[in-house]
C-alpha cells in the first residue's frame, strides 16, 4: 500500500522509510510544501496521508479516494480539516506527547531573555559598547511579576512546574481545564480578562482554533498593562501581526519572543524584524534529537496501524 507524505521539514525520511518499507509498504513523499491544488494529485491513490506543514484542505481530503488516515507531524491539527476529514470517515491523528519539554524550555528561555534583556545586552557588548543596553526598568525579576498562561495542555502544565521556582505570580485561563487542576498545580484559575489586564507576561500555549485565531488583537492588546510582554510558542495565527507591531511601535507592549508568526515563514520585510525588544525564531521551540526521532517513528508507525487495520491512538476528529 502507498503512504504519501505531503511535506517535511528533515534532511531525509530514513526513519519513515525503515518503518513503512519494513512493513511492506511504499512511501511517496514531497519535500517542500505544496498548495492544496497540487497535493491532490498525490493524495489521490494513498492508503495513508502523513503531513507537517501544508494545508490539507477541504478538497485535498475529498481528493483521497482511499485513504485510511491522516496523520500529523506534531501535536497541533489546525492545517487539516477536520469537519471534512469525519465527513469522508477518515481519522485524523497527531502526536499529543511530543516535545512537551522542548517547548516549556524554549517558553521559559524566551521570559529570561525578554525580561533579564539577554539578548539586547549581549548585542551590545558585542558592539564594542559597555554598561546597560536598555533603560533600568527593563530588567525585571520574575518573582516580582505576575505572568499570565493562556492554556493548560499538556505544555502549559509543564511551563507552570518551571514558573514555580522563580516564585512568580502565576495565572492561568482555559476553559476547558478544571480549576482545581490549576490549584494543584500552583497557579490561580482565573479569565482571560484577568490574563491581559494583570499580568506582565503573557503567553500563549492555547491550539488554534476558531475561537483563539486573533485572540491577541488591537481591543485584547489594548486591555494589557502598559510595558506587557508578549511570548508565543503555539501558532502564529493567535495574534494580529499589525496590532502587535503597532503595540511594540508604541511602547505598550515592551517586549515580545516569537517562535511562531502568521504568515510562516515570516516575510523578510517585515518591520517585526528590525526591532531590538523582539526575539524571534524559525518555528523550532519543539525540536530536540530525542523529540523528532520519537514524533517521526510514531507518526510512520501510526500510519501503518491504520493500514493493518488496528485501533489507532490520538484520533482527534472523532473517527473510528
């Protein structure tokens, strides 16, 4: 049976490879990302679908004439339909354990470096300068600060273990969480109003979602306090791109750490990209060599479940 790959971020696909060919299958793979109209051609035929970063749209799906699963290199699903997928009955599965850790790290190294000003002073020092890069009121101390988590998945329960030790003020909002799961684990349950107006950091740790695309916009961002820091590690489409370069312009929001922007990659021009209180990196906060080994050996392995027919793990679209 073919497995079709729709895109891939690896130098090679010899993990994939050892696991889909050691099953007796064939694997079909295109490298750099495709836009709908052309991956339909090579979805068309597969027994299954394995994807990273291109759009498995509405008529991509449709396109599948035999297909058994989709299966998503990560933990977030917002590039597959999923309506459309339970529609043709074809699950949908991700990696909900994969790089837990790497993305806490990378959200507790992106707090430390906006408000310590690692990266500003650093540049500075190399620049043949000496003393402060940035006016005394930007290096803060976490344990004086009161830093707000929108989200209590897997990674935000993670971030909040890590917060603890710096004895900051903790907030979290996510409906779906319980809040004496949030008790337990040393932070306060509150709204997500509560998140934009008392805290001095905030960061996102929510899916994305029709409810949570734009949830950083010009009326949420204008609810911060003045000097907030912004860290996003979750999708690049949470916040508005023009209101958070208009806040950074202005000075409300001080400081911002992005692994994520919408559109990816970010566009060589843009005016982000030439602010000094802006980190940013290429969309890479899960990455580690135990994380990708582990995601693609279970998402090769998934994709052969589904052609052996057996129970598949991590459905998301409600599939069976």
């Amino acid at each position: 049976m073919k497995i079709a790959i729709t895109d891939y971020s690896f130098p090679d696909l010899t993990i994939e490879d050892a696991i889909i060919s050691g099953s007796g299958h064939q694997l079909t793979a295109w490298k750099d990302k495709k836009p709908p109209a052309e991956l339909c051609s090579l979805v068309a035929d597969a027994d299954a679908v394995i994807t990273q970063f291109a759009s498995v749209s509405a008529d991509v799906i449709r396109a599948m004439r035999q297909a058994k699963v989709i299966v998503r290199y990560g933990i977030g699903v917002d590039n597959v339909d999923l309506a459309v997928a339970r529609e043709c009955g074809i699950p949908v599965c991700n990696v909900p354990d994969y790089c837990i850790d790497e993305v806490a790290d990378q959200t507790l190294a992106f707090i430390l470096a906006t408000t310590r000003q690692v990266v500003s002073n650093s540049d500075f020092v190399k620049a043949g300068r000496w003393g402060l890069a940035t006016p005394l009121n930007q290096m803060r101390t976490l344990k004086d600060l009161s830093v707000g988590l929108v989200g209590f998945g897997r990674i935000g329960r993670e971030v909040v273990s890590r917060l603890r030790f710096f004895k900051c003020r903790i907030l979290v909002h996510d409906p779906l969480a319980a809040a004496s799961d949030i008790i337990a684990a040393g932070a306060t349950p509150t709204s997500l109003e509560d998140v934009l107006t008392q805290s001095d950091v905030i960061s996102l740790h929510c899916p994305s979602t029709s409810e949570t695309r734009g949830l950083l916009n010009s009326e949420t961002l204008a609810q911060t306090r003045p000097g907030v820091i912004i860290i996003n590690v979750a999708r690049g489409d949470l916040v508005d791109p023009a209101a958070l370069t208009s806040a950074l312009t202005s000075g409300h929001v001080a400081a911002a750490a992005l692994d994520v922007f919408s559109p990816e990659p970010i566009p060589v021009d843009h005016p982000i990209l030439k602010m000094s209180n802006v980190i940013v990196a290429s969309h890479i906060a899960s990455v580690s060599v135990p994380a990708v080994r582990k995601l693609r050996e279970t998402v090769a392995n998934i994709a052969v479940m589904a052609l052996k027919g057996q129970t598949l793990p991590n459905v998301v679209n409600g599939v069976r």
